[in-house]
C-alpha cells in the first residue's frame, strides 16, 4: 500500500548613463570566495553584528510566510534542503506515501523540545498546518484536505488531489507550538524548535538572537548575533569603519574596498527575465488586453533568445556579478540541462528573422507586413537591477533590428500590464511547483498565456507521481522532452531569461559561513539558512 522514501544525509555604462540622465531618479537601491582584502587579522569572538537585508516587517511567523525559501531561524520544519537542494530529513525521521498519492505520513523525532523547553509533538504539526492553511498567506495548502496525529510522534496528511510538491513544501513551513502560538503576538514574539531564539526587536533597527539552547541539532558557537537593518550606504559604511561581521551588497557596491574582509560570491537560482506573449493581441473575457502582435512571432523570441548576448548584458547591467540563465530552474535538481543553449548568434538570429519575413526598414528596425518591430518591455521602479537590465537588453537587440523601449513603472502596473507587454519577473525556489506556475496552461504566473498540451501533461504527470524521484525526472521533461517544450532552443519560448544574479557579501576575515547552498530569490537573508554552522576561525 506505501511507498517508502529514504533519505541520506547529503548535507557600467549603461548604468551610469540612466543615473546622469535622472532616469532613475526615485528608484531604491536593490539589492567560491573570489577575491581577499587587505588582511588585518581579528581575534577569535562570540558575538556577531550583520546587516543581511530588510527588516521583516511582517514578523517570524511561519504559517503566513516566514523563512518560506529556507532561512527559519527560529523554527523547524519536517523536512530539510542539504547543500545541494536535495531533500533531508529535519524534525521527521522519514515518510511514507500511498500507493494513492492522496495520503502522506511522517514519523517525528522524539528529542525535540521548543526554546521554551516544551516538548515538540505531532500536535504541534497538525495546529501549524491548520494554521497555515487558513491564513490566506503565501503557504499554499490548497492541496490539503486534513491533517491529524496518530499518536504524539507520527502526522497523516490527506490530500484533495495527488500533488508529489506536497513533500517539498513539508521541508519549507516551520512548526509552532499550539500553545504558545496567538495570532497577533507570535509574529513578534516567536517560540521554535529552530537553532536560534530571538531576544530582542527594536522596531526599524535590529533584531538579537541567541542560539536556542534546547536545539536537537548542531549549535552554534556565537553567544549573539545582532542584525541590523540598514540601507546598504550606510551597511557598507559601518563595514569600512570594523563595525560589522558580514554586509550584504548589491552588484553596485561589489567592487568596492573593504579592509578586513573578503568579497562572497554566492550562486544562486535568482533568476530574472521577460515574459513573451505567444498569442496575437486581443481581449481577455472581462475585456482586459492581452497578447502581443510581434512576440506572438516565434522567430522574434527565438532570434532574442540565441542572439542576445547574455554575458554582455550581465556586465553592463550588473557589473558582471551573475551567470548567464536559460531557464527558470538553472542548477536545481529539476533542471534540464539539454534547455542550455549557446548565444550571441547574431548572424543566425538575423537570417531567421529574414527567412520569417522580417526585413529592416530604412531607420533599421524590422517590418513584417507593416508591422514594426518595437516592443516597449517594462521593469518595476523601486528595482534598479531590473531596470537596468532592461535598458541592457535594448541595447543588445539593436542588432537584430528589433526597437526594445525600457520603461519604469511602479510593480503594480508592471504586472498589469505583463499579459501584453514583457515584465522584468524574478523567481528561484526550493519547489518545482514553480514550473507548474509558469509553463501550465492553467499556472498563476503564466502571464505569457502559454499552453502547450503535452507539456501540461508532463506536469499533471509530476504532480499525480508518488516518488519524489521519478517526478523530477518529468519535472525535467515538461521543460524539453526531446520533442517540445517551453525551453531549450527548439522550444517555444515563452520567457526570455537572462540571469541567474550572485548574492555577494562582504564577510569580515576569520569569519566562515559554512556550505552555503544555492540561494533561492531574494537577496540578503538567504545567507543566513545555515547560520548555525557559522564559526570563527582567525
């Protein structure tokens, strides 16, 4: 009737062309060692003050959203992600799935007590699913019918529809305890089976934290960490000056000098890119626009895709800090690598263009049937990275006779606007339910309006699996199964990407942050998931 899962531990002008220009007046700052500092040797010490990012101002609570990608802190969940975004066992010892797909059942460590020092029970489990799926949050929980306790160590999940991601997200909720958890405090005050507890919040300021001395795992060996929430300027700053451990830069800063420290490069699957409308314009039925006349042209988003030239934009958009993408989900396990392609092939991308009946006009822009070649492609105002890229990727298509215009808007118009016209989207997550978001016909992100039947199919297929094996295997062909797909360089399309942006930090020398593995989106506290394994070695 079950299926076991097993599991082993396996733990630059263009820029400052915008800036002169006022272009981007009113925009935020956004956000392998590769280089050493000058060395100024520190001595051995207990306590930590970093600046990672911005203050959560939603708070620590897990059930509406907190640490979702991986950095809890303070929490645990079922399961884990080691180094490699494989999955690891956590606060359960394992599980099993019905032949069904529709029943789950994991068995809980019995050592595991809260930084309060209450014991941890499967009671635990069923109040934070209850929880977290009527919060209305982030955590989509959708897919869940019940949840209940056998007995104080083992949780049945029962599920509306089989949906093999169900297992994936056990490793991203962290557990509260049900006695301990009041909707309007916990956020601020809270209590976990994670490495760390919190001690002290200063509103707009820092937060302390202290390791959480009832932990069942590896402890870590700094009496305190304080993180302060700073603007990078003024992080960097106080870095310049000794005052802090490790600072989060942006590609703008990474260039920088830091006496004392080193610059961390960090691999990521934060990747951004354009969505391409595939169908012609028209109306949706409420009477919204939706569509594109010239990207619904397959040999335009083909001749964009393998004539661009990725590593320029990377240099130009972001000082060269990022490895070129060709897919939504570079580097997880899910990733397919026959989608990797080679750019740069102007020549080629133009004769198809010619071949498709696209001809240059007389200012250079390519005309087909009295259609020009002009797309405006929009990127969110408070994300200069974004826009930059934008402006990068103009520039690099002028080759190929296509007019790009690169407009700021604020996020909410940009997303409005996206079944239309392209938007600069960021993604990178630890579920390949993501691929089901983008590529489904039916997916809350496919603002490209693609649907490709076989590809739908592959994905249901990944869905309804019970073995968390064979489903990355079809995860990996609704991307390209030889035939189809929405990428690869046969494929259809439906997203220009273009990087996958490093996380770079500047960590004061003597300090170790551990195997840090690929970080999901979002720049900043993704540092921080294996915060506990941080030591200090002068």
């Amino acid at each position: 009737m079950y299926k076991k899962n097993a599991f082993s531990l396996r733990r630059r002008s263009l820029i400052k062309g915008a800036v002169a220009t006022g272009i981007m007046a009113g925009f935020a700052q956004p956000f392998s060692w590769v280089y050493a500092r000058e060395k100024t040797p520190r001595p051995a010490k207990e306590s930590l003050m970093i600046s990672v990012g911005a203050e959560p101002e939603a708070g620590f609570d897990p059930c509406t959203g907190w640490g979702f990608n991986g950095y809890r802190l303070f929490q645990s969940a079922l399961l884990d992600f080691d180094a490699n975004i494989n999955l690891i066992t956590d606060l359960a010892t394992g599980y099993q799935v019905a032949d069904s797909g529709l029943t789950y059942t994991y068995t809980l460590r019995r050592d595991v007590l809260f930084s309060d020092g209450t014991p941890l029970t499967a009671a635990d489990v069923v109040f934070t699913y209850q929880t977290a799926k009527n919060s209305g949050s982030v955590v989509d929980l959708t897919m869940l019918r019940s949840v209940e306790a056998l007995n104080s160590h083992t949780v049945v999940f029962t599920l509306n529809k089989p949906w093999s991601t169900f297992v994936t997200l056990t490793a991203q909720l962290g557990i509260v305890p049900a006695k301990r958890y009041h909707a309007g405090r916990y956020r601020e005050e809270p209590v976990g089976s994670g490495p760390f507890q919190l001690v002290q919040w200063d509103k707009g300021q820092q937060i302390i934290i202290e390791p959480n001395p009832h932990y069942y795992g590896v402890p870590s060996p700094f009496k305190k960490i304080t993180l302060l929430f700073l603007d990078e300027e003024t992080a960097l700053a106080n870095a310049k000056s000794g005052q802090l451990d490790v600072v989060m830069v942006n590609p703008e800063y990474a260039k920088e000098s830091v006496a004392g420290m080193q610059l961390l490069t960090v691999r990521t699957v934060d990747n951004r890119g354009f969505n391409l409308p595939v169908i012609p314009r028209s109306s949706d039925k409420s009477g919204k626009p939706i569509g594109n006349d010239v990207l619904c042209d397959h040999a335009i988003r083909k001749a964009m895709n393998i004539g661009i030239d990725r590593q320029w934009i990377i240099n130009n958009a972001l000082n060269g800090i990022g490895t070129p993408a060709f897919s939504r989900v570079d580097q997880l396990p899910w990733s397919n690598a026959a989608t990797h392609f080679k750019d740069n092939r102007v020549h080629e991308a133009n004769a198809l263009l010619d071949a498709a009946g696209w001809q240059r006009g007389s200012d250079g822009v390519r005309v087909k049937n009295g259609l020009r070649a002009e797309i405006t492609f929009n990127a969110r105002t408070d994300d200069l990275q974004r826009y930059n890229l934008a402006l990068a990727l103009a520039e690099n298509v002028r080759e190929l006779g296509i007019l790009l215009h690169a407009q700021a808007r604020p996020w909410s118009e940009c997303k409005e606007k996206a079944a239309y016209e392209p938007c600069c989207w960021g993604f990178g997550d630890y579920n390949p339910q993501d691929l089901y978001s983008g590529y489904h016909s039916q997916g809350s992100y496919n603002f490209s309006h693609y649907a490709n039947p076989v590809v739908d199919a592959w994905i249901d297929k990944a869905l309804a699996s019970t073995d968390h094996a064979k489903a990355i295997e079809e995860w990996q062909r609704c991307q390209w199964d030889g035939k189809t797909g929405p990428d690869g360089e046969q494929g259809d399309m439906p997203f220009l990407w273009l990087v996958n942006i490093d996380h770079t930090y500047f960590v004061a020398e003597g300090l170790k942050l551990g195997n840090q593995r690929l970080h999901p989106h979002g720049h900043g506290w993704p540092v921080v998931g294996n915060l506990q394994y941080w030591t200090w070695d002068a």
